[in-house]
C-alpha cells in the first residue's frame, strides 16, 4: 500500500488530496498507468507527464524510480520562484 499524494491542479482534476493505493507498479511511470486506467479523471490528471513532478518520501524524484520500500507518492506541478 502507497499513500498517494495530489497537489494543485492535480488535486483539482482527480478530486481529492490523497488516497491509498493497493499497486503491483513496480516504478512511477507504471503506477501513473495503473492510475489512468481507472477513470477520466485520473487520465485528465496524468495526460501530460512533462507538466508534472514527483516526490517519493518527500524526495524530488523522476518518474522511472523504482516504488520498492516508497510509503509516499506526491504528485504536483513544478514550482515557480518568486
């Protein structure tokens, strides 16, 4: 089980903040997939991957990082300075 984090328009488009998720994804890339393919919402989220970031443990990351021993997933757009 992974907790699953969404951040900003991410949150907006998949209608919550965070859920657990019961994943085989063995990367982040697989488990944006196994996402996708459980309804449009997840899919409008996760459509442009180049418009998104990842954390894994609060740790910037990519998304061909392997899941094994991740708890938290957090998912945002990257981050402006100002």
């Amino acid at each position: 089980m992974i907790d699953v984090m969404y951040f900003a328009w991410v949150r907006e488009r998949i209608g919550e903040p965070r859920e657990a998720v019961e994943t085989q994804a063995a990367t982040v890339v697989d488990l944006v997939e196994e996402l996708k393919a459980r309804e449009p919402r997840y899919e409008a989220a996760f459509a442009d991957l180049s418009a998104l970031r990842v954390a894994l443990d609060q740790e910037l990351s990519d998304f061909d990082a392997p899941l094994d021993g991740v708890r938290e997933v957090a998912f945002f757009p990257p981050m402006t300075g100002g």
